[in-house]
C-alpha cells in the first residue's frame, strides 16, 4: 500500500510539472523557444561576415559582455559611487589578508561571488568568518568579495544607446522578487515549500540548502528567503515596472554609460532602497552589468504572449548588431573567429567547472539541478552554431 501511495504520489507530481510546462512558455527548453527566430541571428552573422559581430557592441568588455567577461572589468568602468565596494581575491589568496580585510574594511554579512561566472552560481551570503575560510578553501577560481548589499528592492534595466549618442533608450524594467515563502504560523517550512508552486518543482534542492530548518513552524506573516540569488534560474521571479520609466530614469543610466563611453548595449542589475530614490541617483548600487549576451528580462515579466516575447528579443538582436555595425565602421574590430572560439569554449568549461562545484557545495544534492533556460540563450545559441561549424570542418 505504501509502496502504491508513493508511485501515485509521483505520477500526480510529473501531471502537475508537465501542466505546468506546457502552459507556461517561459519554462520551455531554451531550443525550442529560440529555433523560430534561429534564421535572424544566422542572417545577423551572415551581414557582418562574423560570427563574433557582438564583440564590437561593448568594446570595454572582453567579448562585448557575452560572455566570459570579468565582473571586476565591468565594475572598474562604472561610477565608484554606483557600486558595491568589492575586493578582487585570487585563487592564492592568504587568509591573513582575508582576515585584514574583513577587519578593516567590510563586516558581515558579505555577499561573495566568482569574477567570471553566471545564472548565480557560487553566489553565497557569508555570515561568519568560519563560512568565509570554507567557501576560500573550495573556490577553485578568483572571486570577488563584496559588501552585502541589502536595500529591499532589486531591479533590472534594460538599455541601449547608439554610438556618438549622448542620450539611450530603456527597453525593460522589471522588479526581481527572491525565492521565498510566507509563514501561517502552524506550518513547517517543509510544508510551506511543497504547497508554492514555485518551489515544489525545486524541492530537493531547496531541502538541502535548508536541511537544518525543514521542520521549523515559520511565524504568521512572516517571510522566509529561500534563495537570495534573484536569477530566473534561481527561482527568481520578475515583475513588470513598465510604468515606471520615464525621463529622471533615463537620465540615470545616461550618466552610468557614458561614464566609460563604451557601454552601449545590455542589462543592468541594481539594488536600491526604492524606486523613487533609484530615479533620484541615490540609495542604490549595481550588482552587475550584462553586455551583449544579456537577455531582456521584460520578455518574462509582462505578461507577452510567446509570439510577443520573440518580437522582442528579434528587437533588441537588431539593436545589437547595429550598434556592432556601427562601433565596427568606427574601427573596433569584431574578434577573428579563432580567438572568439578559443574565449567561447573556456568560458564554457569555466561554467561546467562552476556548475559541479555549486551542486558540490549544496550539500550534495542528490537529484541533479536542471539549469532553468532563462538566462543567456544566446550563449547557448551560438553555441550550438559554432559547435557545428567546427565539427564540419574537422
């Protein structure tokens, strides 16, 4: 009886995911979305007789911000104001000089993140030094430390500019809300996280990150994070703002690109206190700026049909290769097809590295995550592409 209770319990379970999948479009395999517009970007690669026609689109960023960029370059160029104060460790760091600067110079909690890397991982809240010496000792590559950033409110912007412009546009503004469930005052996290429909499809996971307060009765009302990476791949989920743009708004993120006068192309991620204090220039900081593999956000958080979500990202392709085009017949070069390839394929590997060291370090979780195809598609779109090309050479 227990055992046929269990197998009933597993078919209701894959019924209720696979409702789930075929009508949210959203969570659909990143191929499948992206194959109706695969033509564009082969057309895109075919007009600028490059595959790597993007690297001339942010040319401050190694590979544009594609992918495989250094967050450290990307916050060297931005305003000293705009950003977390954030130290660069290398792999060999001491921990004497760890310790000299979390006495020094930050205090916990901190945030700790790797220098090259995506979809969140090896993100970490550090609350304690014993924490920190761990997540040292098991980095496998350098990293940045940074004070924790905790305003209440995280956002996305998306935003282009042509070159020799002075002024941008903002396509997308969404609110990023954490991984988290809410308390009734009788019920276990446990019970909490298999009843939310945006953890249950996770749930091995999040029972691992949260082994210690599985059977913990959270309070009524109050809120318990699951997750604080607010990556879409993390279980993040995105909140339109489009009401919110406006000229004060703009005006902000003029000043943060032009600041190096070579971002031109992608998405910011930003902390702030709130929105009004975020289109006043103050109370907020940028987590991260995402050059020409960003995705935008916006596609996700509006309400857009499928169709409506393939315009957009056609869009913001077009955007990208005219300014690619124009930077290009300004004299920045687009990367030769061997030197994007060799980038592509570390960047590549460098992310698999990331990918068994973060599952490693979740408490070994037994079920194998599955990477959500939210973010960067098109690093796995071109990916694809070259893959093929080389091995039709070979």
């Amino acid at each position: 009886m227990v055992k046929l209770l269990s197998t009933l319990s597993n078919i209701i379970f894959h019924i209720r995911q696979s409702a789930f999948r075929l009508t949210h479009w959203e969570s659909w395999n990143w191929f499948v979305k992206y194959i109706p517009i695969l033509p564009v970007w082969l057309w895109l690669c075919w007009r600028a007789r490059s595959f790597w026609f993007f690297t001339a689109s942010n040319p401050s960023l190694t590979f544009g911000g594609f992918d495989g960029e250094s967050k450290k370059e990307m916050y060297d160029q931005l305003p000293p104001f705009s950003c977390p104060k954030t130290f660069f460790i290398e792999r060999g760091t001491s921990i004497t000089t760890l310790e000299k600067i979390m006495t020094s110079d930050l205090s916990f909690p901190v945030a700790v993140k790797p220098d090259v890397g995506r979809m969140g991982l090896m993100f970490r809240k550090i609350n304690s030094f014993g924490e920190l010496y761990d997540y040292h000792r098991r980095m496998t590559c350098d990293y940045l430390l940074q004070e924790f950033v905790d305003y209440p409110v995280e956002v996305s912007v998306f935003y282009y500019r042509f070159p020799g412009k002075a002024s941008g546009t903002i396509t997308g503004f969404i609110k990023k809300e954490c991984l988290s469930v809410t308390g009734d005052g009788t019920s276990t996290l446990l019970e909490l996280m298999g009843s939310y429909p945006r953890v249950r499809f996770r749930l091995e996971e999040m029972k691992a990150k949260h082994a210690s307060h599985l059977n913990k009765v959270i309070p009524q009302g109050e809120q318990y994070i699951l997750s604080h990476a607010l990556n879409l791949s993390r279980g993040g989920q995105l909140i339109s703002l489009e009401h919110e743009k406006d000229e004060r708004l703009l005006s902000l993120f003029d000043e943060l690109s032009n600041y190096t006068r070579f971002f031109y192309f992608g998405r910011y991620d930003i902390k702030c206190a709130s929105i009004e204090d975020l289109k006043c220039g103050k109370n907020f900081k940028v987590l991260e700026f995402n050059g020409g593999g960003a995705e935008p956000h916006h596609v996700y958080g509006n309400g857009n049909t499928l169709f409506q979500a393939l315009r957009i990202l056609v869009h913001h392709w077009n955007i990208l290769f005219q300014i690619s085009e124009m930077n290009n017949e300004k004299g920045i070069p687009y990367w030769s097809f061997d030197k994007g390839y060799a980038h592509f394929k570390k960047a590549g590997e460098h992310i698999k590295d990331l990918k068994k060291l973060d599952a490693a370090t979740l408490d070994k979780i037994p079920n194998k995550r599955k990477e959500l195809p939210y973010l960067r598609p098109e690093v796995k779109l071109v990916s694809s592409l070259i893959d093929s090309y080389v091995n039709s050479k070979n």
